[in-house]
C-alpha cells in the first residue's frame, strides 16, 4: 500500500537499523539510498521491509544522473521501478546532477551548467524517468564548488524544469546555504524564487570548512546558519516534510532525535528555542 509522507524524519542508516526494525524510533517517516537496495533479495533488502511495516518510506537516489547529455541508464531505470513496486515508497527522489557520461561513472554527484541546453538535456531525461516509473518524481537541488558561466540562476533552473516536466523539489537547506557561501549569492533571494508549490520534502544537514570552500559532508550536526534559513524557509513556504542527513560520523540515535526536536520547534513556532519567533 502506497504511504504519504508527512512531519519528520530521519535516513535509516545502518547503526540504527533495530530500531526502525521495531518501530521504536519516535519519527514519522524514513528515508534511504535507494541503490543500497537494488537487489533481488538477501538482509538489506529483508530489513527494509521489515521498517517499512512500521513507517513512510522516502526513497533517494544517488545514480539517476539526469544532467548526462546520453541519457538514463535503462537497466538502472528498470531496477529503480522494481524497487518502488516493491516497497511502494511515499517518496522517490534524486539529485540534479550528473554522475556519469558513457562507460565513466564518477561516483559524485557532479553539477551542471544552468543552461537552456542543459535544461533541455535535464527535462528530457526526468520525463523518460517519471513515464517509466509511473510516478512523480522529487530532485534535489545541488551543493556546488565550481560556477559556470550561464544565463540562469539555480532558481530559475528548477523552476523551469518543474514548469516542464511536472516534477517536484526536495529542497535541501544546507546545500542552499554552502552554494550560497561558496558562490557569494543570496540565499534569501532563492527561497525567494523558488517554485514553493512543487517542494515536497526538506533535507537538513551539516557542512564542513574545507581550505577555501565549504563542503556538503553530512557528518556533523545541522549548524546554526543552517537553522537560521530553516526558519527563513518555513516562514516563506511553510512546513513541508523534513528530515536529518547523516551519513558520516553517525551519533546515537537520541542525538539525532534531539535535532529532529529542532525542527519540529521550528516548524510550531517559527523559530528555535530561546530566539524571538
């Protein structure tokens, strides 16, 4: 039976499989990589059935590679939608980005040049994935170290490509926050702009300093500067389903609850505790 995501969640990683298991982590959904289940059988696949007896499930992917200017994988495709029959997910999603080109697969999720071409490139290439899966699907926009020279802004990108393909978003803060630092535009001004009726889901997470950037690492807890736009973004578009990354560094469990208890405060009263709302 197909599930709707809705309030807050966590990524099921692997420290805290038990309690998805049996159902006694306190959240309302969960999400993972969905090429950590693309196989036919065997323990992972048998755990994720089993926590998602007990919970919404959001699917996210790493491999779509919707910017490769040779088009989706069709294996990859027919393995993804395999996959979503058999979990019926509330949720599928991946990144705009590109990750591969021919025999090449960089395993990163590689930006693209915000471009009438590329554009062109993007919608075509999530159209063909929607109408196989039978599904809308979610894309998130990127964490970037390089800038191209183009004649959109990452705005106006993702509005067009949901004007186009009917897609929807999966707005992730953080990224929009280490883009922002790294390219010296306004955060502010993207959620502005953004296309607030197509943005399903919200991901939150940490960044590290690297030596002249900042760097989408998820392996520390959701900084303040993230917070604040967390705020910014509720106040904007209200609340919309909303999750913790982690994917390096995994705490305990009760950390990450204490988090998830961050956003719920913030999405109730429009700002954390101890701040003016």
């Amino acid at each position: 039976m197909t599930q709707t995501l809705a309030g807050f969640g966590l990524g099921m990683r692997r420290p805290h499989h038990a309690a998805y298991v049996e159902g006694s982590a306190p959240v309302d959904f969960i999400e993972v990589i969905s090429e950590n289940f693309l196989v036919d059988g065997g323990r992972p696949l048998d755990t994720l059935m089993r926590a998602r007896a007990n919970y919404p499930l959001a699917l996210h992917g790493v491999s779509l590679s919707v910017g490769s200017a040779d088009g989706l994988r069709a294996d990859y495709l027919d393995r993804l939608k395999l996959l979503v029959e058999r979990v019926e997910p509330a949720v599928v999603s991946d990144h705009l980005c590109w990750t591969r080109t021919g025999g090449f697969n960089a395993h990163d999720l590689l930006p693209l040049p915000m471009t009438e071409e590329a554009l062109g490139v993007v919608c075509a290439n999530i159209e063909r994935a929607q109408d196989h899966l039978g599904r809308r699907m979610l894309f998130e926009n990127p964490s970037s170290y390089i800038a191209f020279a183009g004649s959109m802004t990452e705005w106006e990108f993702l509005s067009a490509m949901v004007r186009r393909t009917g897609c929807g978003l999966l707005l992730d803060i953080n990224n929009i926050f280490v883009s922002a630092t790294n390219h010296g535009f306004d955060a502010l001004a993207y959620l502005d702009s953004i296309p607030w009726h197509a943005v399903d889901q919200v991901h939150l997470a940490g960044h590290s300093q690297g030596e002249a950037l900042l760097i989408d690492t998820h392996d520390r807890p959701v900084p303040d500067s993230v917070w604040s736009l967390y705020c910014a973004a509720v106040a904007r578009g209200g609340v919309r389903p909303t999750m913790i990354e982690r994917d390096g560094d995994i705490p305990p469990l009760d950390d990450l609850l204490g988090e998830l208890a961050i956003a719920r405060t913030i999405a109730t009263t429009g700002a954390r505790v101890g701040e003016a709302a």
